[in-house]
C-alpha cells in the first residue's frame, strides 16, 4: 500500500473535497488517530493545522480538490512524524 502525503502543516488549514472516487485519510493530533473515508462530492474534511495526516486507498478514479486558507509554503511543513510530536508537545 502506497501511502501519501505524510505531513502536518504548521498554520495553514484545509479542506478536502473527493470530487470522483475515494481515498482514506489518517488524521492524527498526537494523541488519537482516526481514519476518514472520503467518497461523496457533497460532503468536505476539515483539517486544522498541527494535525499529522496520511492519505492512501485511493481509487482508480479518485479526483480531490483541496482548498487552503494561504499560499504554499514549504517552510511550515513538518515532514517527520517524530519532529511533529516533538513540535506539537511544546
């Protein structure tokens, strides 16, 4: 299983849209992991900043649009999921 997107973002917030197809996500806050399902265009995932996620299972025809609340900035991506518990203990 190819896993992407294994990350966590430092201020910016997003939502996730799956516009065809499926994929999951594995959000985690340090604490919980809980796995989301995204399969339906009418429904969208918040994910707020300082949240760890991963995204797999994708279908063959899985379409996501992903709306951000600022501009690309690779400096706040945490890439390390034992740097983001050391980031998120502080």
């Amino acid at each position: 299983m190819r896993v992407f997107s294994d990350k966590t973002h430092k201020k910016l917030e997003q939502i996730v849209i799956a516009l065809a197809g499926s994929c999951e996500f594995v959000l985690d806050n340090g604490y919980i992991k809980e796995n989301v399902i995204l399969n339906r265009p009418d429904l969208g995932l918040y994910i707020g900043k300082n949240m760890w996620r991963e995204m797999k299972n994708f279908s063959q025809d899985c379409r996501l649009i992903i709306l951000a609340n600022d501009y690309y900035d690779e400096s706040e991506y945490i890439r390390n999921y034992d740097d983001f518990l050391q980031y998120i203990s502080h």
